[in-house]
C-alpha cells in the first residue's frame, strides 16, 4: 500500500504545474448565482444579447429573468457583480439594464449592430420577446444618443462550428440533426462540463433551457476558458489519481496470498483477479478522463495566427489595414478573427465561394490552434500522463503473469492470456488514439465496456474472498482514503488560492474597463 500511496503523491505533482496555468493571466468572470431568487419560477426561455459582450438570460414563464450569465470574457467583465440587479427583474427592464450598463463600460458605439436569439418552451413565445426585447434594446440606445440595430440572426462562428462538428460526428444522428439554434442551447448547456455535447444535443429544448439555467447559477464568477480549463483539468487528473489508489486495493489482498499458493493450491486460479480487476477498472476511469480533458482543451482561441495565415485571410475579405483583425493585446488570434469576420460577412455579401474559402481558413486555423496545443503541452502532457498510468498497471501485469502461465492450469491460463492480450490491445489503442484523435462517442463506448469487464471481475472477487479478507479489503480502503482526504485539504487549498488571485483580476479589469469609458 506504500508503493500505491507514493505513486499517488508522486503524480499530484502534477497538479501543481497545471494549477499554475489558473493562477495567471486571469481575465474577467461571470456572475454568480447561487442565490435565493424569490418567487422566480422554473427557466423556460433562454436568450442571448450580442454585443461582444455576450450574455444568456433565462426566463421564467412570466418573463423574469432568473438566471444571467457572460458567455465570452467580455460578457464577464460586464456582469462581474450585477446580477443582483439583473436577476428578477422582467426580460425588458433586464435588456435596458444591460444596454445601458455596456454603454458606461464603452462596449456600444453609434451604428452598433446587437444580435438576439431567443428559445422557448412555451408555445409562441419566443417571437412576442424576441421583438419586444430588440426595441427595448433600440429604444434604450436612442435615449443615451445612439443609433443601433438589433437583430435576430445566428453568427457566421456558430455555423461555422457546427459543420465542424457535423464532419467530426459524421454518424452521430442528434449532431447531424443540430440546427444551428439549438447548436446555441447546446453550447450554453454543455458549458459547465457536466453533459457532452453529444449528450446535450439529443434533449429537447425545454431539458435544455432547464440544464441551462441550472449551469448558470453553478459556474464562478470569475471563471474565464482559461481558468476553467485549468481547474478542470486539474480536479480531472486529481480525481484519476484518487480511483487509481482506490482501485488497486484488491491487488494488495491478492498479492499477500501469494506466498500461501503452496499450502493452498487453489489460490493459483484466482490470484490475478485482483490485479485484472485495476487494470480494467483503471482503464475505464482513463478513457473517461480523456474525453474530459479534451473537452476543456478544444476551444484554443486565443491561438495567435501565423503572418502567412492573416496576410491570406485580409486578402480574401479586400482589406489592407488588419488592425481591425487584432485584440487588445495587438494580436490576431482565432477568436479576435472569427470575431472581425462575423460582422465583417454580415456588413459584405462577398458571394458563397469567397465565403467558403474564408471558412476554409477559420477552420485550418482552428485546427492548427488545437494542434498547437497540443504539441505544446496545454492538454497533451495530462493525456500522456493517464495514457503512462494504465500502460503501468498492464505492464506489471503483463510481468508478473507471464513466469507464472506455464505452471497455471489450462483452463486459468486461457483465461488469463485473454485478460492479457484485451489489456494490451487496450493500451496500443490509447496511444493510437492519442496520435490520431479522439471523438466523445469512441471513449463513452470504450469507457462502458471497460467498466462492464471491470463489473465482472468484481463479482468473481466478492465470491472469492474470505470473510477476513473482505474486511482487510474495507480496512484498506479506509486507510487510502484518510491519506486521500490529507491530500483534498492541500488541492483545495491551491484551488482557493488561484480563485482569489482570479478575483482581484476581475476586478482590476473592471475597474480600468470603466475609468477607460469615461
């Protein structure tokens, strides 16, 4: 149990390295909502206000809001500390609210155009808000002294996404059947991590608006891509490492019948159950940490682009000047172009077959974004790590095993090399998969069979097992977990301390946000 409880201290080290990903370079977050909202019903309306910022509402059947959330940085920077003022109030009073609210930050000029979308579950509603909520948009901005138009298409990103998407899932029929505004409710649903966009995409738009809402109130405040991926990566491998220790307990049980083989022969059929028990259970809890950790790592839109990349993107859109093309910090990355380009597309109709090879460009440079990362390490060294984890569990097994097959009856030995060789085709097949990509569908599949063999085994072991040893078994579990639970204080620990520093950004960015608008 030392060996398991230092190869788990060991790999937390790397929780440290990843950790400090979210305590620097953190920008402005979201608001909460987490707090007692009255008599607000259940969400059955989402909306989405595009300024850049970008902000979701969900509605209750009176049209209350009851939630409010940014969706992108600037979206955070703008709510950071207002939902109070925000959530309960009826969708129109919330619209002139937040207009006025961007305006003081500086993120409405005269001419600006503000996008809309609105989803409901009850019959008809949509279109009475959608119409409502842009001529209180129009009407607010007039009476600050702009003149702006709101209205209600989807972004070119949007599309673009989704028939990304579409490519990658190529059989999966709820992605093929995504209209690009459910595309919208399916993002914003999946945001907090806890559904897959294949799952989200085959609900229906009331489960939707209702999952929605409920990732509003749970996602922090200050929880930008960057810190979010960060974090999440980080509880992912935290949570590996945890099961890992745990799963390796009937391996330890085993293991002390090994020297009484001799006195008692029939151990000799059932004394790598143990060991084949982790190796499955492992393995399953690696396939679906990778489908995690692929999630927080797909979306690397800060990526700067290459010279060649923009110098071919301002050709093709006529432009010269591409100081358009760039963020605040002077860059032209995937997410300041896609940005240009959507309203550059809406303003200019350059024909489909110019629009085409602008998509084209967009989604090559998407893909080198997330190449890129991955060959820098942003997600790729946690993959490696866990795909370094099962190839050691196998590995040992494979080398413990192998001496002992010629002396096992045939019947065991069958049965072992079977164990054996799914194991080792398990391992190749990760880091095929590693190389060559990865999709939601392939994991969840290999996840569950995993677990079912897993499963299986752990049945064999409870009808094996001595009463003595199933207690040793629970005295050992207990033992992992009180050393699991000194090392939650120090993670949690780090976790506060990165929320904190992310805090005093957001409000640092806020505050030069306002004193730059005045």
């Amino acid at each position: 149990m030392k060996k398991t409880l230092s190869r788990l201290i060991a790999f937390l080290t790397l929780f440290a390295l990843v950790f400090s990903l979210a305590a620097c370079n953190i920008a402005p977050g979201n608001t909460d909502t987490d707090k007692e909202k009255g008599d607000i019903g259940e969400a059955k309306t989402f909306v989405s206000i595009e300024i850049n910022p970008s902000v979701e509402l969900t509605l209750d059947e009176d049209g209350t809001v009851a939630s409010v959330y940014g969706a992108n940085e600037d979206g955070k920077v703008l709510l950071w500390e207002e939902e109070l003022n925000i959530v309960g109030k009826d969708y129109e009073a919330a619209a002139e609210y937040i207009t006025k609210l961007a305006n003081e930050l500086g993120y409405i000029k005269e001419g600006h155009e503000i996008k809309t979308s609105v989803s409901s579950s009850l019959a008809s509603a949509a279109d009475t808000i959608k119409e409502k909520l842009n001529s209180k948009i129009v009407s607010t901005a007039e009476g600050i002294g702009l003149s702006v138009t709101a209205s209600a298409d989807v972004a070119h990103s949007i599309v673009r996404e989704l028939n990304r998407l579409k490519e990658r899932y190529p059989d999966n029929v709820g992605i093929q059947d995504l209209t690009p505004s459910k595309y919208k409710l399916v993002l914003s649903a999946t945001e907090g991590g806890e559904i897959s966009v294949t799952a989200a995409a085959v609900m229906s738009e009331a489960e939707l608006i209702e999952k929605i809402n409920d990732t509003h109130s749970k996602i922090e405040s200050y929880a930008t891509d960057l810190y979010k991926n960060a974090k999440g990566r980080a509880e992912i491998l935290y949570e590996v490492a945890m099961g890992i220790a745990l799963d390796g307990i009937y391996t330890e049980i085993y293991l002390e019948r090994l020297p009484l083989i001799m006195a008692e022969p029939s151990y000799m059929k059932t004394f790598y159950y143990g060991a084949v028990y982790q190796a499955y259970k492992s393995t399953a809890r690696t396939y679906s940490s990778l489908a995690d950790i692929i999630e927080f790592g797909e979306e690397m839109t800060n990526y700067e682009l290459s010279e060649d990349v923009v110098n071919t993107l301002a050709a093709e859109l006529g432009i010269t000047d591409i100081t358009p093309l760039k963020n605040e910090d002077g860059k032209v990355t995937v997410a300041s172009a896609v940005s240009y380009v959507d309203k550059f597309l809406e303003d200019n109709d350059l024909g489909d077959e110019a629009e085409e090879r602008i998509d084209d460009i967009l989604n090559e440079a998407t893909d080198a974004a997330e190449m890129a990362a991955m060959a820098s390490g942003m997600y790729g060294e946690d993959l490696t790590k866990l795909n370094m984890q099962i190839t050691t569990i196998v590995e040992t097994l494979n080398s413990t095993a192998t001496p002992i097959l010629s002396f096992l009856p045939s019947d065991v030995k069958a049965e072992l090399e079977a164990c054996l060789a799914d194991l080792n085709a398990t391992r190749e097949k990760i880091g095929v998969m590693l190389q060559d990509g990865l999709t939601e569908d392939e994991l969840a599949t290999l996840t569950e069979e995993a677990e079912k063999k897993a499963d299986e085994m752990k049945v064999k072991i409870e009808a094996d097992l001595s009463e003595e040893e199933k207690a040793k078994a629970e005295e050992l579990e207990e033992r992992v977990k009180i050393e699991i639970k000194k090392l939650t204080v120090e993670f949690t620990e780090r976790l506060n301390a990165a929320e904190a520093e992310a805090r005093e950004e957001i409000a640092k960015k806020r505050n030069e946000r306002k004193k730059g608008a005045k």
